[in-house]
C-alpha cells in the first residue's frame, strides 16, 4: 500500500490548493512536536477498577512536571506528574 502511494503521491500534490498544502505542512511539523500538558487542557484517566469509566478533568495549574487536575465526576483535586519527553 505505501509503495502504491508513493507512485500517486506526487500527481495528488499537484492538484491541491496552496491552502491545503499549507495545512498538510503544519499537520505534519505540530505531529513531531511532544504534546504539551498544561494550564486549561482536558485530560482523562482510565481507572482500572472501574473498567466501563474513563474520568474527564481540566489542569487549573501547572506545577512544572506535575499539575493539578479538577476532575468532573469528582469534588476533590488530585496533583499528577506528567513526563514531557
């Protein structure tokens, strides 16, 4: 499959717009950045002892390499360290 992509891969890029060759360029530079945690992003949590549950928060602060998570179903805080690498 990826060799007969290959063959076509030029002929579909000639027939795109400037606009949509921009946006293939940025889709692909943001893919190899490491994604970014931090102050405002909704996260969840797969507990492993409720298996039918995955819990949805939002980081209200970022301690660096931990941050502070208000979970929805939830009335408490929990702090979590996260890896950036």
């Amino acid at each position: 499959m990826a060799q007969e992509y290959e063959v076509i891969k030029q002929d579909y890029l000639v027939e795109l717009t400037i606009q949509e060759t921009d946006l293939i360029t940025v889709l692909q530079t943001a893919s190899t950045e490491p994604p970014i945690i931090g102050l405002g992003s909704i996260v969840s949590h797969a507990d492993p002892y409720r298996t039918l549950y995955v819990a949805r928060g939002e980081v209200i602060q970022d301690l660096g390499d931990e941050v502070i998570v208000a979970w929805d179903h939830l009335k408490l805080l929990m702090v979590f360290k996260h890896n950036t690498v």
